[in-house]
C-alpha cells in the first residue's frame, strides 16, 4: 500500500483555491438546477 500523503503539504495554494472555485460553481449549479426543477413543476 503506497504511503498517504498530508493534503496540506501536497496541495499549493493556486490548486486550494482553484477547488474551492470548483465547490462554489458546483453548488451554483445544483441550486440552479433546484430552481428550475422547482419552476417547471409549479408551471406545469
């Protein structure tokens, strides 16, 4: 079994901060996705 690394020595800051950016868009999306759900079933 290959040794596990610490995330904090692995990881620099531009790729920490890149995936945040990635969390903050992925949560957008599902509220996104929620809201038009949501739109489409009180139109129907």
């Amino acid at each position: 079994m290959p040794p596990t690394r610490n995330p904090q020595e692995s990881i620099s800051r531009s790729e920490l901060r890149n995936h945040e950016f990635a969390l903050v868009l992925h949560w957008v999306g599902v509220a996104l996705l929620a809201y038009f759900l949501a739109d489409l079933a009180f139109q129907a």
